[in-house]
C-alpha cells in the first residue's frame, strides 16, 4: 500500500467514529476541548487495536487463501463500505437523553460506540494480513485519523450535525470500496 493509499484508509475508517461524535457532541451543547479529546483517544485506542486483532486472525488464515485474497479483501472492503454508505442513510438511534441519564451510562456507552465503530477495523485488519503491508503503521494511522476526527466530531457536533454527519460516513464508505476495487483490478492486471 502507499502513503496514499494508508492514509485514505485511516481516514475511512474513521468515519463512523467522526460520525458518532458528532451525534455526541450536538447533545452535549458545547463540550469542554478536553472532553472531545478523551472521547477522541478512547475512540483511536480502540480503533487502534482492531485492524491489529483482525490482522492477527488474517495471518492464520492467509497461507490457505493466497491464490484468491485480492478477492477477499475486494468483497471485504465492498461489504463494510456498503454497509457505511447504507448507515449513512439510517435514522439516528441513539436518541435524545437526560443529562444525568447521559452521565450514568458515560464510559460504558462510550467504550460500546467506540467498539461498535472498530467492527470495520477489525474486518479490514483480516484483510490487510492478506497483502503485503506494515500492519503497525496502518493501525497508527487509522488510531491517529480516529483520534483526531472524533474529537472534531466531538467538538464541533452541534454545528456540523446538519451540514456534514452522514454524508462524511458515506464518503468513508464510497472510499473504501474505491480502495479495494483499485486491489482488485491491481491483482487481476487489469490496473
């Protein structure tokens, strides 16, 4: 993978992160900078570690797959990047809340969004044991980009609630089926 090509797919997948704070943050009215930053770094430490764990599970498997892993990791990326893109049209279900109501569920919900956000992360690491790439690298980034986006989702929530939310998340979709389309036809010499 390039420079490029990493850095597209960190920021893919942290598009339902960003997604997910700004949800957060439009509830929260004006959150405090170190707020969004601890809710940033629980969403990149988890989003760290998944493509790490998935990458693991994928070494495995990758000796008994070699002749046809540019199809997994194609039907792989097209699955959780429609699957984006389709979440991006859904209603939001978290709801509105009680400000103490918010507070009791407080680490709990945030440690259950961050890793119901890292699914995609996980799948991608499978599919990334499937190529030749530096595993360490890419999951520093895809952590950092989480990083850095929840916390601007966090941030900046009731503001970018109308203006960029979804389609942010259908982007990051659309780019990773871009991504694995391009390994695809890499593979196949059609690229």
């Amino acid at each position: 993978m390039t420079p490029l090509t990493t850095l597209l797919l960190a920021f893919s997948m942290s598009a339902d992160a960003f997604a997910a704070s700004i949800g957060s943050g439009a509830r929260m009215g004006q959150p405090h900078p170190l707020h969004a930053l601890r809710r940033g770094l629980v969403f990149g430490v988890v989003e760290t570690i998944a493509p790490l764990v998935g990458w693991t599970l994928g070494m495995g498997a990758a000796q008994y797959v070699d002749t046809w892993d540019h199809w997994i990791v194609f039907s792989l990326l097209l699955l959780i990047g429609g699957h984006m893109m389709y979440a991006s049209f859904a209603a939001d279900g978290e709801g509105r809340s009680s400000a103490a109501t918010r507070h009791r569920r407080g680490w709990w919900l945030l440690l259950a969004t961050a890793f119901a956000t890292s699914i995609d992360a996980l799948a991608v690491g499978v599919g990334l044991a499937l190529m030749d790439v530096n595993i360490v690298t890419t999951a520093l980034a895809i952590g950092a980009a989480t990083t850095l986006m929840a916390t601007l989702g966090t941030l900046f929530g009731r503001w970018l609630t109308d203006r960029v939310g979804r389609p942010v998340e259908f982007l990051g979709g659309l780019i990773l089926i871009g991504i694995g389309s391009g390994i695809l036809t890499q593979h196949l010499g059609l690229w």
